[in-house]
C-alpha cells in the first residue's frame, strides 16, 4: 500500500523534510516513488510546499496520508482538485469539532 509521508534529510539538530509517495513497508528515510514537495520547520513561518495536483493524483490511486502530511495539509490550506482528496484531507479532529457536540465522545 503507498502511502505519502514525510521523508527526513538535513543535518543533525536542523531537521528539514520531503513529502514523498512511498511504499507502507519501506522504512523512512528509503526508496521513494515520487517527491512531492518538502517542509522545513526551523525558519519561521514553517515552510511547507507541495504539489497539490499531485497528491490529489496519488490519492485518487489509493495513497493514504500519514497523519502529519495530513495535518501540514489542513493547516497550511492546500487545496485539492479531486472531492476525493478533500474528503481524505479532512481531519477527524476538524469534522469533530464542526459538529455541535451532541456526539458521543471518546475519553482517554
């Protein structure tokens, strides 16, 4: 199953990230598929680009989105061209909070 999700390169201590369409089993930092853009959380504001397009293709062909990638998504607002996709991109915790509560919730 592929999976996009970020790959680490840069120096020790100056992490910077790619986003890449990866194979589930592949361990992180290995073989890729396709790079699809990159994150760097040390300069301020983060950097985050990403091909939208692109991951919106990956999606449609059966990729899920780590849970980071698909955080990075919703927060920076990258749009998608596929429904698809949007609906993919759509955190649980943001579905959660638009609802208007009544729902049973889920204690830890």
């Amino acid at each position: 199953m592929l999976t996009i999700r970020l790959r680490r390169v840069g120096a020790k201590k100056k992490p910077h990230y790619r986003v890449v369409v990866i194979e589930s089993s592949v361990a992180r930092d290995g073989r890729f598929v396709e790079n699809l853009g990159h994150y760097d959380p040390c300069v301020e504001p983060e950097l985050f680009q990403v091909k939208p397009e692109r991951v919106a293709y990956w999606v449609s062909k059966g990729a899920r989105l780590s849970d980071t990638v698909r955080t990075l998504l919703v927060r920076n607002s990258v749009e998608s061209t596929g429904t698809e996709a949007a609906e993919q991109l759509a955190s649980p915790v943001e579905k959660l909070e638009k609802s208007d509560g009544d729902e049973t919730q889920v204690s830890t």
